[in-house]
C-alpha cells in the first residue's frame, strides 16, 4: 500500500477547534487541507524570518551607505547652484 500522505494526531484547544471546525464546514474544504496550508504557511514565513536574519543586517549597512551618497549628492548639487547663482549676480 503505498501512501503519498502521512496521517499525524494532533491535539487542539477547545476554541481553536471549534474554530476549525466552522472553516471545514464549508462544501469542498477538509480539516487536512487547512491544516496542511496553514502548516505550509507558517513555515515558509519562518524561512523568510531567517533570510531576514541572514542577510538584513548587511542590507541595513548598504542602505545607509546609499542614504549618505544621495545625502552628499544633495549637498553637492546646492553648493553648485549657490555658486552658480553667486556668480550670475
């Protein structure tokens, strides 16, 4: 026999699993599925959280890095009007 699902017990508090019961209600909707998609779902947010981790800290540098260029760019920008302007007059 050869199964491409594994069947796992669960134990649930009173109010979720009155909730879930009134989500499985519905026409076409088994506890399993929404069991299996909202288990799909907090694991995928949990992998994004870890790239998060990874690679948000060297992220947060180089935006700080871009911050300060544009900031510098601005500043460059303004000395050369004044100067402009000073000239002109």
């Amino acid at each position: 026999m050869n199964r491409t699902r594994i069947r796992h017990q669960l134990f649930l508090d009173p109010d979720l699993s009155a909730r879930l019961e009134t989500l499985a209600a519905k026409p076409g909707v088994s506890k399993s599925t929404i069991l299996a998609d909202a288990l799909a779902a907090w694991l995928n947010r949990r992998g994004s959280q870890e790239l998060d981790e990874r690679f948000g800290l060297r992220l947060h540098r180089i935006s700080d890095q871009l911050d300060r260029i544009e900031r510098d760019g601005q500043v460059l920008l303004e000395s050369l009007a004044l100067f402009v302007r000073y000239q002109l007059t």
